[in-house]
C-alpha cells in the first residue's frame, strides 16, 4: 500500500492506495539507458583516437551510415527514457508508487550510463585536461590544456573552445581531476568513467538529503525523488554527462538540510566546500546567514544578523583559504578570473544573449553591424537585473527558514538564467532544492516540458543544436507533448490509433 497526499486537499488529506512496484516502466527506462550508452559508442561525445572503436570491426559505427544508425538509436533511447519517466511520474502522481521504486528506477537507468561515452557534452574531457595542468604544475587559471607537451591524448579530446581558456571550477575540484589524471594517465575511458564514480558522491549526498528535506521543506518525497533525481537533467546530463554540478550539489543540498536542523557550522562549512567545487554555491552562502540568524535565540533582527554573520565568516575563511591553498599549493585565487570564461560561450538559450541577438537581426536588415555590441549591451543591462533580483531575494529571506531556502533556489535559477552562459544542466542549481516544496500537477507539466527540452537543445557529440530551426522546431513539439502526458496518457491518442487496427482484428 502506498500513503499519499492530495496537493489539492491540503497536507492533512491522506489517502492509501493500492501500489504496485513498476517493473515495466523501469524495464523500458533501462533499455532506453541501454540504447544511449550503446549508441554513444558512435554518437555521443566519442574519443578523437579511440583505442577501441578506431580502427577495429565497429568502426563503422563512428561514420557514414553506421553513425546515422547510431544516432537514431541513441534518440530512441532518450525517448524510452522519457516515456518511462513520465509514466512513472504520473504513478507517482497518482499515489500508486513511493519513494523506493524511483530511488530503484533512477539507479537502474544511470547504471548504463556509468561506462557511456559522455552524451550531449564533452566537459568531462576539459575536466581531465584541467587536471592534467594542475598534475605537471601548469596554472589551468592562466592557460588551457593546449599548453601541455605530455599526455597528448588527453589534451586533443578537449573541445577546441576550451583548449586555450582558464577553468572555471573551484580549486578543490581541480584537485580531484589531478588526482583521477594521476591514477588514469592518457587512459581517458578509465578517465572519464572514475570522474563519473567520483561525481556520484554528490548524487549520495543528494539522496541522503532529499527525505529531510522534504520533511522540513513541505513536499512529498517520491515527488521530490522522480523530479530531482530520476529525471532526464539527472540521469542523461548530470550523470551521463557527466558534469562536476552534481557533486557540488551534494554539497550544496547537505548544506542546506544541515542549517534546517540547526547546525550551522557544518552548514556553511560544507556549502563552502561546493563552492570549491562549483563556485556558484556561493550564492546560497548569504541565505543561509539569514536562517543562522533567525535561529537565535534573543536579541533584535540587526543583532541577530550579525551574530550570525561574524562566526559565518569565521567559518567560511578558513575553509575558503585551507581548501585553496590544500588545492593548488599556493593562495592561487585566479579561478575568479576563471569564470569569465564561459562567456565566451553566446547562444540565445541564455535569455540577454537572445535578445541581443533578436536586435542584432532586426539592425542587420538595414545596417551591416558586428552581433558583439547588441549581445553585450543586454547581457550588461542582465547583469543589473541579476544583481537586483539576487538582492531583494535575499532581502525577502532576513525571516530564515524555510522561504529562505525558496528564495535562495530562485537565486540560483537566477543566475543559470541571466548571467552567460546558460547551460542546460545549470538549472539544476536552484531546481533540486526548490523540488523539495509542494508542487502542482500543472507545474510538473512544465517541468517536464522543460526538462526534455533543456536535453535536446545539444546534439548527442555535445554542440549546440540551438540554431538549427527544423531540429528545435521537432524538439518542441517532443517537449510539449512530454509535458501533455504527464497529465494525460498520450494525449494526441496517437497509441490508441496505433492499437485499434489490432483491436478490430480479433
């Protein structure tokens, strides 16, 4: 039997009814997962030299035709998946499935994943070439990886836009990538799947988390679970990917749970360890200074917030300076500098470029002007806007608890949004902990739509598929019609007219 409540009724209306452990739907996720990591063999972000597939009997997959097939089988894939997450989203809607089932589902459809070649991304390859800087003491916050003269096959896999451009992760992440180049070498298949190993520790700590945090936070956990951990952005991206945001998230979500129990120390100490990692966990640092302050037990609201600023900052410097200096052997703080460097990185999935962008066009008529002006004025203009945003949110949070927590993941979404680059898997700064919150069925819809979408936007080798108008037109209408099934099974009755010839038959 499955206990569920009814968003509509409120939280005290329960209801029990009977549940059956989905074997089918996860059955079709795994195929699906199955079919992604077979099909990135040939589709996916595969190795310039790859000591495999280069030169042996399935070559043929990473070429021609075989690469053809290979590509249609890995969207085939990526369909099963969604299908299967959504349907067991509307299970999970519906009461019929708790939290083990999606915990199940979602670990049956990464496992696949863990020895995939990277899919809709090659970062992975960036991380290894960081780390290998950092090995033979080059400074990855000064140059890229095309600076190195050893392990040349870890350094020809780096995407040519970051061959000569400053990481822009934290130190402590550097450190980790030196180590996995350290045990692997020019070996990048082991590479990549250790760095995946490694960055699931931030998926344990998301585990761990989500159930406190829904108890504190008012959602409902296999809710929770299916958003934040078994959907596409988890599974394909984080994962798959796989991108270092998950293991600063489980920093991130631990932290967070941690000042919600009253622990403020091990809060701060350990949003600042994924700031190392990922240095936009910054953003929830101030947040949580106000739920620190709203735990006092005496004393006005100015009193209160810095008595709990003071031994913040106490706690937060340390860490800060220990890590950095642990990291990269000297108070090296280039990697601020660093992360401009994703700017270089203009597309209109990040709302200032695309409107810059859409102005450019409109001037481009008339007038043969460079698109740089029109981009940077918007994204200048965004960055006010962002500024604002983060402020006043963080202002509406000076009462603590659990708004904080909701204002500092729209602070989060914020910033994936607004400030350049908007990558696809950067909404997952904000959304697993706004997952946390009560939902409507509606908004899932959207999510859904979102999710789906935020996957397809880049193709499978890791490009961006974003100005290629027939491919994103195609994508959202798979997108929407996602969405439409979560609140509707095949909602175009397109299965049903599929069946009915067979129905006749009999």
């Amino acid at each position: 039997m499955a206990t569920t409540t009814d968003p509509a009724a409120g939280t005290d209306a329960l209801t029990v009814v009977p549940s059956r452990f989905p074997y089918r739907t996860i059955a079709m996720g795994t195929v699906g997962s199955t079919l992604l990591m077979l099909a990135a063999l040939g589709a996916g972000g595969i190795l310039i030299r790859d000591p495999l597939l280069g030169h042996g009997p399935l070559s043929w997959i990473r070429y021609g035709h075989g690469r053809a097939l290979a590509t249609a089988l890995l969207y085939l894939g990526f369909g099963l998946v969604v299908w299967a997450w959504v349907r067991l989203g509307r299970y999970v809607l519906d009461g019929r499935v708790g939290a083990k089932p999606v915990v199940v589902a979602a670990a049956c459809w990464m496992a696949p994943l863990l020895v995939s070649p990277p899919l809709f991304t090659r970062d992975v390859f960036s991380y290894l070439g960081q780390g290998a800087q950092l090995l033979y003491g080059k400074d990855p916050y000064a140059f890229g990886p095309a600076e190195l003269d050893v392990l040349p096959d870890v350094v020809v896999n780096v995407h040519q836009l970051w061959q000569t451009t400053p990481a822009p992760y934290g130190p402590l992440f550097l450190l980790v990538s030196k180590w996995l180049v350290g045990l692997t070498g020019g070996n990048m298949i082991l590479g990549v799947i250790l760095t995946r190993l490694v960055i699931m520790i931030g998926l344990a700590g998301v585990l761990w988390s989500i159930p406190r945090l829904v108890k504190h936070l008012g959602g409902r956990l296999p809710v929770t679970l299916w958003l934040a951990v078994a959907s596409p952005m988890t599974v394909i991206h984080l994962v798959g990917g796989p991108h270092n945001d998950l293991l600063m998230l489980g920093f991130l979500t631990t932290g967070v749970l941690a000042m919600l129990e009253r622990r403020p120390v091990l809060s701060v100490f350990l949003v600042t360890i994924g700031m190392l990692i990922k240095p936009t966990a910054a953003v929830a640092l101030p947040f949580l200074v106000w739920m620190w302050a709203a735990q006092l037990p005496s004393g006005g609201p100015v009193k209160r917030f810095f008595r709990a600023l003071l031994p913040a900052l106490g706690v937060f410097g340390p860490v800060f300076v220990v890590g950095t200096w642990v990291s990269l052997g000297s108070m090296n703080i280039g990697w601020f500098t660093g992360m401009s460097a994703p700017q270089l990185i203009a597309n209109w999935l990040n709302f200032p470029t695309g409107i810059g962008e859409i102005f450019y066009n409109m001037a481009h008529i008339m007038v043969d002007v460079p698109p740089s002006p029109f981009v940077t004025v918007f994204r200048s203009a965004a960055w006010v806007v962002l500024a604002i945003f983060v402020v006043r949110q963080w202002w509406l949070a000076r009462a603590g608890g659990n708004q904080a927590v909701l204002r500092a993941a729209a602070a989060l979404l914020a910033v994936a949004i607004l400030a350049p680059p908007t990558l696809p898997w950067y909404l997952t700064w904000g959304f697993v902990l706004a997952s946390a919150f009560p939902w409507d069925r509606k908004h899932l819809a959207g999510v859904v739509g979102v999710s789906v979408f935020l996957v397809l936007v880049y193709y499978p080798t890791g490009e961006q598929a974003l100005y290629d108008w027939w491919f994103i037109g195609g994508v959202l209408a798979v997108s929407l019609y996602a969405a439409a099934s979560l609140l509707k099974p095949d909602p175009l009755g397109l299965i049903a007219a599929w069946r009915k010839p067979e129905s006749l038959d009999r």
